[in-house]
C-alpha cells in the first residue's frame, strides 16, 4: 500500500494565522517555524498511522510554500518539498493506493472557519467545478480521482471536515479545532491532536482492506471550472481548454481533460 499525503497548513492545530513567510519581523519569524514544527508532527502522526495499518510506503508532499521541516520528517517517509512544482499536485499517479491531506482548510467564504481561503485570501477566490462549489479540498480530491486515487482522510478544522464528508461521504476526518472565526480557533491540543490524527489515519487505512472507497469524479467531459476573485484573472491555459470570460472578474473553463482543466484554474 503506497499512501500519498499532501499537506497545507492553515488547518493544523494551533494554527489561526496568515502564514507570513515573507515578513523580517522576529515575531512573524518565530510564529511561521512554530506553524512549520507543528505541521510536522502531524505529517508524522498521520504516517505513524499509515504504517501502522500496513501502508509500505508514505510520500509526504509540502503543499504549503516552506512549511516542512525536513529533517523533522518521520526516517520512513519520502518527502517532495521546493517551488516552482510542474503541477499544483506534484508527483501523484495511479501508483498510489489512497490519499490524505492533512492541516487543510475549508473553501473560502465558509462562515466561521478558520482561514478559510482558495490559495490567496485576499484574492477571494471562488471556484466551482463541474456545478458544484468547491475548495482546494475539491479540486484535490478530483485530481486524485484522474488517477484513480479515492482521498480517504483529511485533517483540519470542524468547517473542512464538514466539507470534505460532503464530498466524500465516506473520508474519514480528524477535526483538530473547531472554527470560530477567520482568525481564531477552539484548538485541541497538541498530543491530542496528533493522537487523533494518528488513530484517524490508522483507520481509514484498515477500511481499505475492507471497501472501496469512494472515488470523487466531477460530472463531464466537458469538464466546466468556474473561478471568481476580486481581480482580472489570467490563466495559462494549458491545450484543449477554453476560456470564457463571464465578467470582468470571473471566468469559465472548459475542455475535455479535466486535469487541463484544472491546470489552468490553478496556474495563477
Ligand atoms: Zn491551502
């Protein structure tokens, strides 16, 4: 069993910040390695997990731009960390048996979840996919699916477990804080957190010698991917997608190769 985990930040325990990785300032300084160190200790707990339930292999992939510790990493875990990755996704295929995503976020605009966003806050980026609205979570999740790939665990605050069960009503969620607001968060803590990721990481594995799961598939071809944000929008649109501009700030895409499709939406 070869597990593919992909991380964020934003939906770790203990985390209610903007990630201000840029910033010189001490305080942001310290706040963005403490985010980095807590992250990892959930990677290990969610690989801990994995292992425990017969996984062989666990590919840890930084989701979030300089958010891992490398040498804090679980010795059996293999890691992809750096910028710049060919894809949103890097490195998934049909090789992989399931995937997790751990300290994630529920979509923007979600009422009292914790930074709740699409790639940029400020940007306010609103995305539907194939009818439905989603969140990165989403957009993953039917990544994934190209490759055959069910998600069958996720980790954040109560808003994105919430939403990842409506997608996939059979993921199993570790819900490490409860959302009461944008920037702040009802947290467990540490130990518990990363006990509960562990166990709800150790499970989801298990039920995978026993069903299916679920595999996340947006209706189509055509594939449509409508995004919305509060400024011009200028994909790369990668072949066979076509664009159409609905209002100055939103547009469509649409084509038959939903990973085209989704390539464009995310290339910006
Ligand atoms: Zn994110």
């Amino acid at each position: 069993m070869n597990i593919y985990l992909y991380t964020d930040e934003e939906g770790v325990a203990g985390v209610d910040w903007w990630d201000h990785r840029t910033s010189t300032h001490p305080f942001d300084i310290a706040r963005c390695q403490r985010a980095r160190e807590l992250l990892m200790g959930e990677v290990n707990a969610a690989a801990e997990g994995a292992f425990a339930a017969g996984a062989q292999h666990v590919l840890a992939v930084e989701g979030h731009n300089t958010s891992f510790v490398y040498e804090l990493a679980d010795p059996r875990l293999e890691i992809v960390t750096g910028r710049g990755y060919p894809e949103w996704i890097p490195e998934i295929d049909s090789g992989f048996t399931a995937a997790f995503v751990i300290g994630a976020h529920a979509m923007y605009g979600t009422p009292g979840a914790t930074l709740a966003h699409a790639f940029n806050y400020e940007q306010q980026r609103q995305w539907n996919l194939c009818g439905r609205k989603v969140g990165e979570f989403g957009a993953f999740a039917a990544i994934c699916g190209v490759h055959g790939v069910p998600v069958i665990m996720g980790s954040g605050d109560d808003k994105f477990c919430a939403e990842a069960r409506a997608l996939l009503p059979g993921i199993e969620t570790a819900q490490v804080k409860k959302g009461i607001g944008l920037h702040c968060a009802r947290h467990l803590s540490t130990k518990c957190a990363r006990e509960k990721i562990r166990e709800t990481a150790q499970r989801a594995v298990a039920k995978l010698a026993k069903s299916k799961p679920e595999i996340y598939r947006p209706s189509g071809p055509p594939y449509v991917f409508r995004l919305k944000m509060n400024e011009q929008q200028n994909p790369i649109l990668r072949s066979g997608v076509e664009l159409r501009a609905i209002s100055d700030t939103e547009i469509e895409l649409r084509g038959d190769d939903l990973l085209a499709v989704i390539g464009s939406g995310a290339s910006y």
